[in-house]
C-alpha cells in the first residue's frame, strides 16, 4: 500500500473522518482504511477526497505526481486515465485502486457456512488466482467490508465471483468491534470470542501481545498444517486454541486487527479542534 497524506491534510481543514466521508460520498470506514494504509484508494475516490480537501491529488497521494506528471496532454479529464492504459498502468503502479467496479465473492464451507462478501475489483484479481492455486495450507485473507477474512481453501467447496458492476459501492455493515469469529469444518455457526484489539502495527520486531491478532492472519496467510494450532488469547485474558486444519474461516473486525483503522470520533473531534485552533 502506498503512503498519503490524507489524515495529516484532513485534520488541517479541521474535518473528522467522517465529516471528510459525508463530502467524499464515501463511509467513514473507507476514510479509515485509506488513511490507515490498510487499502489503496479508488481513483474516482481519490478525486472525490482531493475535492473534499481542496488539494491536488499530489498532495494527498505524493506517489502520483510523477504518473500525472508524465499522463500529461494523454490526459483532457481525469476520467481518462482509465481508457488510457499507459496512464492507468502508472498510476496503478502509483498506489491507486484503477479498478471502478465492485465484486461480490459467493461462497459455501464444509459445515455448511455461506455467504455472500463485497469485494473490490482489485482483490478479485488476486483471489481468482489464489483459489486455484492454494494447496500450500495458506489461507485466503481479504478485507470485506468492516471485517477482516481468512477462508481455507480446503474446505471451501464452491465459490463464485459475482461481477456486480462500477459505481455501485457496496456499504459497510457494523463491524462487531471486539469479536472473533471462527467456523469449523464440523458447524455452520461460528464460535465467537471476545478479544481486544492490537495495539501496535505489527512488524518483524512487534511484541506478539501488542499485535496478536495481526500475527494470527499471518500465520493463516503464509501457510499452516493441519495439526497446528491457530491461538490467540481472548478478552478475559484466556488462551484459546484452535487446529488450522479444523477451520473453515475466520474473521475479526479490521479496527480491532488494524491499530491505524481505530479513531475514537470523540478523541478525534477534540483532537481536530485542537489543532484547528493551534492553525489559526
């Protein structure tokens, strides 16, 4: 995911996250994890928020100066860069979403979990190859709407994209913040936990307490066997564990795995006032 400034100019103009989403047109959701790194923006989404901000697109995503520099008498309207392919090419390799459509991912789960999960155009790219190609143990891990997903393909006996078309952005449901869900090849309801969300981003040196919950959808994601234990401690502070290769799927809310997707609104009005006054 490529960095943006987005929070910083935000803030500056002395908006909240979602009052940036109101004049976008967008849920406050996405400001969150466009903020966060947690995805790249859409290009109509990324004008939609320059606009809201009153800047350049180089001011709020630095990454496609260069790419809209280069575009330049290619480009008559910003809704060129998607029939132009070279400009389209480059400000994808910018770090912007150039995918205008949506998708829907259909699914059914050995226990008999189903479903139906919005996805962009971008990570249907990615997960029509991964479904014919995972036999490594790796889990299928995707953001759909508020929640983080980890889906073993082992157990997933059919599944279907579902091309629903541009412009129709798929609306973010309650995220369920502080639960884990996890299904097993034996149920179709979930167990469900109570767990507290990561505190830090996790990386090579994060202490597996501060971003546990990140450390679990990595471990899925880079593959398990069938007798390892998939462990996390829950909210009263107990461990639980769970054989990978009993699970058919696993979710947890993308505020409680992602620390920069978390913005009190109240914390942050304060926090934006403040600054907004230090501004003045």
């Amino acid at each position: 995911m490529s960095d943006n400034r987005v929070r910083e100019l935000r803030r500056k103009k002395g908006l909240t996250q979602k009052q940036l989403a109101t004049l976008a047109g967008t849920s406050q959701q996405q400001v969150q994890r466009i903020e966060a790194g947690a995805q790249n923006a859409r290009f109509d989404l990324a004008i939609a928020i320059c606009g809201a901000l009153g800047v350049r697109m180089p001011d709020a995503f630095p990454s496609t100066e260069l790419a809209l520099r280069r575009a330049g008498k290619r480009m008559k309207t910003m809704a060129d860069a998607y029939s132009d392919k070279r400009t389209a090419d480059e400000l994808k390799a910018a770090g912007l979403d150039m995918h205008p459509e949506y998708w829907t991912f259909r699914y059914r789960l050995r226990g008999g979990a189903d479903g139906d999960l919005p996805i962009s155009g971008t990570d249907y790219d990615r997960l029509w190859h991964l479904v014919q190609a995972s036999d490594d143990g790796a889990f299928l891990v995707f953001d759909s709407g508020n929640r983080r997903y980890a889906i073993n393909p082992k157990h997933l006996i059919f599944c279907q994209f579902l091309f629903d078309g541009p412009g129709r952005q798929p609306q973010d449901d309650e995220a369920d913040e502080g639960e884990a869900r996890f299904y097993l090849a034996e149920a179709a309801e979930p167990l469900t936990f109570s767990v507290e969300p990561d505190l830090t981003p996790f990386g090579d040196d994060t202490d597996w307490e501060g971003g546990e919950l990140q450390g679990l959808f990595l471990s899925a994601e880079t593959g398990l066997t069938a007798d390892e234990w998939l462990t996390f401690e829950d909210g009263d502070g107990e461990r639980v564990f769970i054989r990978a290769g009993e699970v058919t799927m696993f979710s947890i809310s993308l505020p409680d795995v992602d620390p920069g997707m978390r913005d009190d609104e109240e914390d942050e009005e304060a926090e934006v006032a403040g600054e907004a006054v230090e501004a003045e």
